[in-house]
C-alpha cells in the first residue's frame, strides 16, 4: 500500500436534519443572510448559512471542546 501525505477522507455523506424554529428566529435567520449578501455580494440562502453557522458555535466552545478531548 502507498505511504500517502492525505489520509483516507471521512465519510461526507450528507445528514438531513429537520429542525422547528420559532418565527422570530427565522425573521433573525433572513436578517443575517440580507446582511451576509450585502457584506459579501454573494446572497446565501439560510439553509447553507446554517449549518457553517453551528459549527461555527461548536469550535468556539471551549468546555464542549475539553470535554470531547477527554479520553
């Protein structure tokens, strides 16, 4: 077997999640893509915003970070 720089990718098949939000955050959620599109001058719809959205949230807490590093 060849000795590769990459390793094997992970498994990336998509996983559909179907969430219920409140109507105020979905008013909040078509603000900040109206905002993004105009910072950006690419419009984005919510549902691809989302999810870079969360993990954004994930890699930024630090105690949910400690505790998936514990072994």
């Amino acid at each position: 077997m060849a000795d590769l720089k990459l390793p094997q990718l992970p498994d990336r098949t998509p996983v559909k999640l179907i969430v219920t939000i409140s109507p105020d955050l979905h008013h909040a959620l078509i603000a900040y893509a109206a905002l993004y599109a105009q910072t950006y001058g690419r419009e984005e719809h919510i549902t691809e915003l989302v999810p870079a959205m969360l993990a954004g949230f994930l890699e930024s807490d630090r105690a949910f970070l400690r505790s998936r590093a514990k072994p």
